[in-house]
C-alpha cells in the first residue's frame, strides 16, 4: 500500500533575498561584518558584494529591496547624508 505524503510541496518563495542591507557608504565595513554573519546561513543582499561594475543602482537596490523578505537599515551618524540608503528606509 502507498501512503500519501501529508505535507504540502515545498513552493518557491516569492522573494530572492532574506535580508536586505541598507547602509550609508562609509558604514560599509558594519554593513560587511553582518554580512558575514548573516551568509551562508542565508541569502544576503549587499551592495559591494551583490552588484557588478556598471549596474545602475537606480535600478539595481530598488529591485534587490523589494525581493527581498526583510529590509536591515543600518542607522547611523552618517544615516542623515547618504542619498540611497534615505531612499532605501523611505
């Protein structure tokens, strides 16, 4: 006798990224250091990593933040001053 399987099969998460990090330019080493404790236990958006020579941020983190499952802003003095990460909480 077969049995049938009780559990539903697993579906594609309809997001790409778990995490996505947002940081001002000059707190990229922080951004890195969470990085490194967030992979390769799961999939991590960041900027320096995730992105290639001549890919248009303006298209590129828009995209990455809304596939991705959850937005990490990090705060800091330097929050204020930079451009894409105040886009990126907005």
């Amino acid at each position: 006798m077969i049995e049938e399987s009780t559990t539903a099969p697993r579906q594609k998460p309809d997001y790409d990224w778990d995490f996505f990090l947002a940081h001002a330019g000059v707190d990229l080493a922080a951004a890195e250091g969470l990085y490194r404790n967030l992979t390769p236990q799961a999939k991590a958006f960041l900027d320096a990593v995730s992105t290639l020579p001549g890919d248009n941020w303006d298209e590129v983190l828009p995209a990455a933040q809304s596939s991705s499952l959850i937005s990490v802003i990090i705060i800091s003095p330097n929050t204020k001053k930079a451009y894409y990460q105040r886009e990126e909480i907005s």
